[in-house]
C-alpha cells in the first residue's frame, strides 16, 4: 500500500478504490470527508453509481445522536446502517452541493440537532477493522492512518450493467482515471502493524513438571478471547525463542492419540526450560478455529475414512481457520520484536512477517508420532505442507 499515492490521489481531488476479494467481492470509490467538494460528488454518482455514504465510528455517531436503522438481521454482511440525513440549511439535499455541505458538516462535528432525518446522506457505523474487515471499517481506518479525520466518503462502483462485482471494470475505472486500488486485506494488515488492541494486565508465577514459569494474562480487545502466555527467563533477550501453540482439549487436556499437539505444547515447555529464557502463546483457536462442537463433527468424519482436511470441507469448515495476527498483538505487547519461532507451520511464519514480526528463523519441533497419529500427520504434511518429518 503506497501511502504518498494514496495521499496525491486526494489532493488532486481524486478518490481511491477499495476492493474487497473476499467478502463482499465489490469495490467502493473512498475519499475524506473533510475534503469533499461537488466535484467529488458529482463524479461518485457518476462513475460510482451505488448508494452514496458517509462512515464514521459508531461510537462517535452514537455520542452526536445519530442513531441506527431497526434491522431484521438477515443481512449476512451485518452493515451497520444509520439514518439517512440532511443538513438543516439545505434545500431538497439531492443536489451535489447539497450534498457535499451535509458531509462536511458532519465531518466537522455537528450534531443531529443540525439535520434534518431523513435525508440523502446514508450513514454507517464502523465497529473497527479488528471486528468487522468491511468498506466502512477500513475506509475510517485508512483516514485515520493518513491523518485525515476518521470519516470517509464512499460508494459503490457498478459497471455498466449495473454489476456490483465485476473485477475488470473496476481495474478499467482504476487505470482510466489513474485512481490507486487498495484491498481490504492490505488496510487490515496495517492496522494490525500500527495499532495495539492487546496489553497484558496480569502475571503470575507457574511451576510446572516441565519447569518453572510465569503466566501472563492479557486485555483483550481484538477478538476479545481469552489467550494468554507462559515464560521463562528474559523476554528481552534477542531473539527469543516462541512457540505460538492453539488450543487443543484433546490433546492438551485429554491426552488424545488422534493429534501431537498436546506433545508439543509439552515440548515447548521442556525446550524452553532447558534453553533458559522462551515464550509460548496459547492462542484459544481449538480444532483450527472452527470450534469443539465442529472439531467433534470433523472426528465422527474421520473415524468414517474421511482425513482432516476433507472432514472440514465435508462439515462446510476451512481446512485452517486461524488468524495469527492475535500473535502478533501479544508479542507486540510484550515488546518482542525479533523470534526464533519453533513451528513445522509455513503459513504460521507467513502471517507473522506479514504483520510485522521479525521472525530471524524457524526451528523444527515435532510432537509425538503414534500409530493413531501418524495419518493425520501425513496429511498435514501432504495437504497443508507442514514440514514434519514421518
């Protein structure tokens, strides 16, 4: 993400273009609030065509007054939408001049005192970008990071047919007009680099059979889960080495055969303890993030023939559902910069670096091979290509 274009497309009066591939699979055009003028109005409902929307953060639309549209809750996107207005000293509010003066007056701080409802603006309330990866989320968040005020302007792009999710039209649009296009996913993970949503607020000794330890428990508000992290020895010492472990009832807690994973959380433990100084991130991600329940559903596939990755398929779960962008938060929290990270997971060690983690090298770390295992363990080397030696 080039932020100086970013910043040169809007001082020539120019919007960007987010995409989003994965979700809602269309494109918005997005340009500041506090610098909108008829002219960018005029050329969103021209050549952007969709509903026209000012977001902000629902908290702060919330504390001026405004308030959200009753819902049925059947909207699968879960868009946050609040009324529609108009500002009190506009004519019909229709008009691009009109409606660029009911942006600005909003960006400017004006409370729904001062518009008239409802209106011609549509509204949206963003729940941040760590709950919700929408258009609103990561067009206030954008704001933010380029140090505008957190309100965007933005709207749909539909191609001349009036398709939301044509993909080359929207590269079309973006060359013609020399506008830059931006995915969601790049916004994301800048936020997760700039931005601390985690920071510990407990810490307690912790001895074990493995050795002794420290456990530390964290505020979470991210994914407000419960994760936390056990220690041993200088979490200063560069670089340091990190097993970041999910949870796993089965394994950790029961003792199962089916999985190593209880075998290298215990392996971690032990390597630490002889290594002196270490961290282990237990990360509330059971079976994969998909869940006991559906971990449960998963096995009962299993045991019919089905491996792991198509028993998830079979249930309509992800083979791998885990985000380690958490991980990342807590070792930034912990101010841990540069990791030796004991993983056989390439997509573990991908993430990381993606969010801004120095990972200096990986160092294998098998867990416990058993003949009821052993299958489950080929496929994630064949399928999932874990580097696991069989």
């Amino acid at each position: 993400m080039n932020i100086k274009n970013i910043i040169k497309s809007f001082e020539l009066n120019k919007p960007i273009i987010i995409w989003d591939e994965k979700k809602e699979v269309e494109a918005d055009f997005v340009f500041p609030a506090e610098m909108v003028n008829e002219e960018i109005i005029n050329f969103f409902v021209k050549k952007g065509k969709g509903l026209l929307c000012l977001a902000s953060e629902e908290d702060y639309l919330l504390s001026q007054g405004f308030f959200k549209l009753p819902t049925n809750n059947l909207d699968t996107l879960k868009t946050n939408y609040f009324i529609t207005v108009d500002y009190i000293s506009t004519n019909t509010g229709i008009s691009t001049k009109d409606r660029a003066i009911t942006i600005k007056k909003i960006a400017t701080g004006k409370n729904i005192s001062e518009f008239k409802y409802p209106g011609h603006i549509q509204l949206l309330g963003s729940i941040g970008i760590n709950n919700r990866k929408g258009h609103t989320e990561t067009s206030v968040e954008l704001m933010k990071f380029l140090g505008y005020k957190p309100f965007s302007v933005l709207i749909e792009i539909l191609d001349k047919n009036g398709d939301s999710h044509n993909y080359e039209y929207i590269k079309s649009i973006s060359s013609k007009y020399n506008i830059p296009l931006i995915n969601v996913e790049e916004i994301y993970v800048e936020a997760i680099k700039k931005q601390l949503y985690v920071k510990p607020v407990a810490e307690a000794k912790l001895p074990t059979k493995y050795g002794n330890f420290k456990i530390i428990g964290f505020e979470n508000n991210f994914d407000n889960k419960e994760h936390f992290a056990i220690y041993k020895g200088d979490l200063k010492k560069e670089p340091l080495h990190v097993r970041i472990h999910s949870e796993c009832v089965t394994g950790d807690v029961l003792s199962s055969k089916k999985c190593d994973c209880g075998s290298q959380l215990h392996l971690a433990m032990q390597k630490i303890n002889n290594i002196g100084d270490g961290l282990i991130i237990y990360l509330r991600q059971e079976g994969r993030d998909i869940g006991i329940t559906n971990k449960i559903r998963a096995y009962e596939l299993q045991d019919k023939g089905l491996d792991t990755v198509e028993a998830n398929l079979e249930i309509g779960m992800p083979i791998d559902n885990r985000n380690y962008a958490i991980a990342a938060q807590i070792l930034k929290s912990l101010d841990i910069k540069n990791i030796i990270l004991m993983t056989n997971n390439p997509d573990k060690v991908y993430q990381l670096k993606k969010y801004g983690i120095n990972v200096i090298r990986e160092e294998f770390h098998n867990g416990e091979i058993t003949k009821e295992n052993n299958y489950y363990l080929k496929i994630k080397k064949t399928k999932m290509n874990h580097k696991i030696k069989l």
